[in-house]
C-alpha cells in the first residue's frame, strides 16, 4: 500500500511540473547542407550553397554562422530566404579551380526555441577543378640591361590563357601603346610597343592574378619584373664638322676647313660618334639665321643645305644642340658649338669699258672699246674718268663687266639700282637712261642721253653702282662690299 502512494505521489508531481513549466519539446532540429561531400563540384558560377532546416529558425542566428573562406579571402555574397531554406550567391561568381571553404560555426536557435550547434567545414570546386597556369618564362628577365631600342615583350605560359583577362591584367608602367599577338595555342604573348624607350630608366611590369586560363582559373598569384635599359653607355658627340660639295647626286668633302673654308654652293657636313636619330636632323641652327634643311649623309652623319648661300665675310656660330639624340634615345648634353667665317667672295666691277656707238647701233660683246677702265684703275685714278660724249646727241656708252654671272630675274632689277646723276655744277641738266641690254650673263651694256660737255666749264656726272645687301646681286646673298662711285668728266 505504501508503494503504491509513493507511485501515486511521483506522477501527481511530474503532472503538477508539466503544467506550471509547460510543454517540452525535445526534437532535435534537422539540417541538411548542399552540397553535401567534402570536394563536391558546384555546376555554375552562381551556383548557390544552401542550409536546408527541417523546421523555422531564427534568421540573424542561421545568417551569422555562415561563412565561405578561399585563398583569396573571405567570399562576399548575397543571402536569402526560400521557406525554411537559407542560400548563399557570389555577388561576383565563383571562381573556376579554386578551392573554397564552407565554415558553419556556432549556436543556432530555432524559432520554437530550440537550439542547436554547428562546427561543420565543407570544402567544395565550382565549374572544373583545374590547376591553375603558371607564368613560366618572360622576356626580358628580371633585372636585364637592354637597348632603348628594345620594342617586343614575350610572356609563355603553362596553359592557353584566356586573351582578354591576361591582356588587362598586364601592366607596363610607364608604357603607352600596345599591340598584342597571340601564339602557340594561347600559350604565347608577344606584346609590342609603338614608342621607343627611354634611356637609362628602369622599367617595372605585373602581371595581376585576374589573368585567367582559357577554362577560367585564375594565376595563383600576381607576377612582377623588371629591366633597365643601360647597355649603351656610350654618350653621343660631333666628331666633326666640313665643308661638302654636291655632285652626281651625292654630297663630297671638299678637304677645306670649316672655320674658314665653307665656299659658295656649297653645303656643311656634321659627322658623330655613332648612328643618330632624327632629332638630330632639327638640332642644327645658325647664329645670325641662316635658312635651309638637314638631311642625312649617313647613319652618324648629316648635311645641311642652305636655302641661299651665307653673306661674304659674316662670322657665323654653329650650334648642334644638345638635345639631339643617337638611336637609343642619349642626348648629347651640351651644345656643340663651331665658329666660321665663309670663303663667299664678294661680287666686283672687273672693268669698265667706254664705247663709241650711235644711237641706232646693237652692242656685241666682241665691240673693241674705246678705253677699258679695269678696278685696279679706279683706285689709282681716284675713280675719276674722262669720258667724251656724241655732242649732238649727248649719248655716253658703256658697259660693266661683273665678276659673277647674273640670273635672269637679276637681271632685270640690276639697271634699275645703276644710277648716272649730274654732279658738277649743279645747273647740269640731268641724264636719262635710254638703252640697257645685256650682252653676256656677266656684262651690261647701257646707253644713257642728256650729257653736255663745254669749252670753258668742267663737267662731271657720277655714276653709282650700288653695293651692299640693297645693291646689285647676281644671286641672293651675293653683292658687292660696297658701292662703286665713278666721277664721269665729260670731255668734249
């Protein structure tokens, strides 16, 4: 009976707790994970991981102990609810042939209460497994001089690579334009530039780790390099400097020296050290200007052609500058700077020669003169010369033999300049030009009326022949020194 009462007691206790505490569920919560094997291979890039709870939970709690790690980091994704259901997205897709981590750490609670605890680490692929490529050979090497001239970079690699991720990936500092080609099954990439290099630089590239295989794995790392281009130590220099001479289509040494030597028609040579490149073609100029162009002669020598002969006896400077440069991009530093003085004769009168003609006669060069003044007997007769005139008619004759031969456009400015002006006395009437040809490409004849002659007066008329860079010229930059005055006494 005893027993019995002590049963009854235990159960009218168990019954009483029941209904002060309420009901206990004991259930435990269920959780199924996809995917669900060690190593399991996820089909698309935005194939989504999924928490699969067999009953409601509480969402923050489920959220917070989900995490997938790789060796690129923690992945950041989208997270959301389907029913009971918790998914995981990439917000940039998975990435082929890297090895992820699905961490599932800590206590969860369900939305009736009860509380479960997680401690699961899944390792899982998406698309393939595929290892990764690697960068196995680059040129130029880590560290290698090369020349400034260097233009084509070369890059192999342990797999087809995927084009338009490895191009992007590839930085070249301090490189502008490129031109990609592709070979050997996408296993090579050649990488040309449109601009030569600088001299003396050191050249830094990387390859980033976004480059990826032609099946989507990534490098497994990010490669760097670097080169300088220093093999050329030699600065360049003018060796020399020389007067040259066109002929038969080509520009010769004359032997002459430059600071002296330099004559007309001809050109001035700069020769240096080693091949130049064109900057060298704009680097020469003249101190006064001196217009004209630069051509090369060869690979370390250039001509410069000048549009007109320079002015006789003018000192000149050549200056190369110092901002030209050989092939590989070296300047030459320093002004190079050459002084000269051309052997440009000035134009002179040889002679002047007095005729006898009537007004109605042609001249001809082979005319015998009445009297030849040569330049030697200007200075010793202190350019005064007697001269007899037609007296009817006051016509005076002459002609004026040049040292240089005259152009054609020359030659019609040139009697224009000559000027034949009364002198003394004052009173004369003045002179007119009446007749000019010219008999030869050197020799002008003049015919001029309106000279007077008396018994008891003196008559001189003054005849100019201008000089200097306003007067006569056979050619530009060609003229005479300095004007040429004769004092005409007319005898009658």
């Amino acid at each position: 009976m005893l027993r019995f009462l002590n049963k009854y007691f235990v159960i009218l206790t168990f019954v009483f707790l029941l209904i002060s505490c309420g009901f206990i569920d004991l259930r435990p919560i269920g959780l199924d994970i996809e995917p669900d094997k060690m190593n399991s291979l996820l089909a698309e890039a935005y194939s989504p991981i999924i928490l699969k709870f067999d009953t409601e939970m509480n969402k923050d709690d489920a959220e917070s102990i989900l995490q997938i790690n790789s060796d690129l980091g923690s992945i950041r994704g989208d997270k959301f609810w389907r029913g009971n259901s918790l998914y995981f997205v990439p917000v940039s897709g998975w990435t082929a042939g890297i090895r992820y981590t699905l961490v599932l750490a800590g206590s969860i609670r369900s939305a009736d209460g009860r509380e479960l605890r997680v401690e699961r680490y899944l390792p899982f692929y998406a698309i393939n497994r595929n290892s990764p490529p690697l960068l196995e050979w680059h040129s130029p090497s880590n560290g290698a001089s090369v020349s400034a001239g260097y233009n084509t970079f070369e890059f192999i690699f342990s797999q087809p690579m995927d084009r338009q991720s490895t191009e992007a990936a590839l930085i070249l500092e301090g490189i502008g334009n490129k031109t990609f080609e592709w070979l050997d099954n996408d296993c090579l990439l050649k990488v040309t530039i449109d601009k030569a290099l600088s001299p003396w630089i050191v050249y830094r590239w990387n390859l980033k780790d976004s480059a990826k295989s032609v099946s989507g794995v990534p490098l497994p790392k990010t490669y760097y390099g670097y080169f300088t281009t220093d093999i050329d130590q030699t600065l360049p220099q003018v060796t020399n400097v020389f007067p040259v001479l066109f002929s038969d289509g080509s520009w010769y040494p004359t032997g002459a020296d430059i600071k002296t030597g330099l004559g007309q028609g001809q050109g001035i040579a700069v020769s240096f050290n080693k091949s130049m490149g064109e900057s060298a073609l704009r680097s020469l100029r003249f101190e006064p200007s001196l217009t004209g162009r630069a051509e090369y002669l060869s690979e370390n020598s250039i001509v410069y052609i000048f549009t007109r002969d320079p002015e006789p006896g003018a000192a000149y400077t050549l200056i190369v500058s110092g901002d030209a440069r050989d092939n590989e991009g070296l300047k030459i530093g320093a002004d190079y700077k050459i002084y000269f003085t051309p052997d440009v004769p000035f134009m002179n009168v040889l002679s002047f020669a007095v005729l006898e003609k009537t007004s109605t006669d042609e001249p001809s060069i082979d005319e015998s003169p009445i009297e030849i003044y040569s330049i030697e007997n200007f200075s010793a007769a202190n350019n005064v010369l007697p001269v007899r005139i037609n007296p009817a008619t006051g016509e005076f004759f002459f002609s004026i033999y040049f040292s240089q031969p005259f152009g054609s456009e020359e030659k019609q400015n040139t009697p224009q300049k000559i000027m034949l002006t009364h002198f003394f006395p004052r009173t004369l009437d003045p002179a007119a030009l009446q007749y000019v040809r010219w008999v030869s490409d050197d020799r002008l004849y003049m015919r001029w009326e309106g000279l007077t002659a008396a018994d008891d007066n003196i008559h001189f008329y003054k005849l100019t022949i201008p000089g200097g860079k306003g007067g006569v010229s056979p050619a530009a930059g060609v003229f005479m020194k300095h004007d040429l005055v004769l004092y005409l006494e007319v005898i009658k």
